[in-house]
C-alpha cells in the first residue's frame, strides 16, 4: 500500500493540478493523506469536490503549536508550521511505502513506478527535479545548485541537500522518525539525517517532478540563493540541536530493540 503525504494551506491555486497528477499512479487500495492547516480560501472544496476515497483529509490546528522561543524568528516560524503539518500528514498514513508531495509541484506520471523499484527494502530514496515558474516553464535542474550529498554527517555539518518534496521511504522508515521532535524546524532535515543515520539512502538523477518555485510558495527560497538569513550562532545551536535529537532517538530505540 502506497500513502502520499500533502501538507497544505490556502494552496488553491495550484493544488487540483498537483492531486490530478497523482491520482492515476495511485491503484485502488492506496491513499493520498492531505493535512490541511487552516485553509481558508478553496483548497478544501477542491479536493472534496474529487470525489474520490482514496484522498483522506486531515484537519491540522496551527493555533495548537508551540514553538519554542530559542526557535523563534520571522524566518524560521514559518518552517516550523509546514513541520508540523507534515507529521500530521505521516501520523495518519497507513501505507507501506511513503511519499511527500508538496502542494503546488507536479508529478511525472512515472514517478512513483520509478522510485517503488529502489524500495525494496528500508531506505531514503531522492528524486531529482525541474525547477519551473508559475507556467510550468522550466528554468533549471534542481541538482544544478542544489546537489544531494549523501551522509548523516555531511548533511548535519554542512548545508543541507535535503529537498522533502522528493523524498519516498518504507514504514520503518516512517516509525521511526515519529514523533518529530519539538527542537525541529525543518521535517525534510530530520527525516533525511535519520534515514542515513538509521537506514541508507539512494539518488535518482531522472527529474520525476516539477518542482515549482513562485511568488505564494509556503518556503519561498530560491534554490539557487546557497547563503542562510539566519545568524551564524543561530546556525550552530540549531545544528547542535540537531545533532543531539538525532543521537538520542538513534541510541534510545536502538537500546529498546
């Protein structure tokens, strides 16, 4: 059983798009989990107007979230939500294999057939992508300036190559993610960083979706910008944060096995 994972918020712009390229990879019995966090335009109405069973909506309440204040900034706020949206979504996914999907991207129809085939057992598989505008106009590949460097290490110590929207991984994987710390701002970071510290990773340089950068998108970072608005200090003590959640969950469900 396949679950794709969308987190969205007021995307009716792009969404129908998106959901229609998913659907026919989807057989039957799978499902598309949708976290919704609050949308008040017609994100809701468009999805409930497929009609279709396999799309399963869950309400997710921002006021509810906490962040915590050494975590706190306009920059990094934002992030924290989508985070929180995100588990929300694998909470409630009851696949085998899991797939994040982003709400405004578009998928190749052979997307998921393609990464299935390197889910043979418990790993992080990353797709690479087109980077394209509000028309579906393709600007560059993603791995131009955003290229995937495997390892936990590497990817904790350096800029990270992480790109969630890209991701697809096995239940294992999903279990043993869960729950996402509080310390966390970015899902994308921590389910990566834990795949290659727990299970292994595998990059496939085929583009499988288009990946779409605009004005409205919830991150609004322009792969090609490498530098980060946040403070060096807040750089370290959020990469120590890192570390230290990783180490704990990998030696404590390590320890219970």
């Amino acid at each position: 059983m396949i679950s794709v994972c969308m987190a969205t918020y007021n995307g009716e712009k792009y969404i129908e798009e998106q959901v229609k390229s998913i659907l026919p990879q989807l057989a039957e019995n799978d499902e598309l989990i949708v976290s919704d966090d609050g949308s008040t335009d017609k994100t809701l109405e468009i999805l409930e107007n497929f009609n279709d069973k396999r799309i399963k909506i869950f309400k997710h309440h921002r006021q509810n979230v906490k962040i915590p204040f050494y975590l706190q900034s306009n920059i990094t706020d934002k992030f924290y939500f989508i985070t929180r949206n995100f588990e929300n979504a694998l909470k409630n996914a009851n696949g085998d294999y899991i797939f994040l999907s982003d709400q405004d991207d578009f998928w190749y129809p052979e997307k998921i057939k393609t990464m299935l085939k390197f889910l043979d057992k418990d790993r992080l598989v990353i797709c690479n992508a087109w980077v394209v505008g509000d028309n579906m106009e393709k600007l560059y590949m993603l791995s131009e300036y955003v290229c995937y460097k495997k390892g936990f290490w590497r990817n904790i110590t350096r800029k990270s190559s992480y790109r969630g929207c890209l991701f697809a991984f096995t239940k294992n994987i999903k279990n043993f993610v869960l729950p996402i710390p509080r310390n966390i701002l970015s899902h994308d970071f921590w389910l990566g960083s834990m795949s290659e510290l727990k299970f292994s990773s595998i990059y496939i340089s085929e583009p499988l979706v288009l990946y779409r950068r605009h004005a409205d998108v919830a991150s609004n970072i322009d792969p090609r910008n490498q530098s980060s608005s946040n403070s060096i200090f807040f750089i370290f003590k959020y990469r120590f944060l890192l570390l230290f959640e990783a180490l704990k969950r990998y030696f404590l469900r390590s320890k219970c096995r």
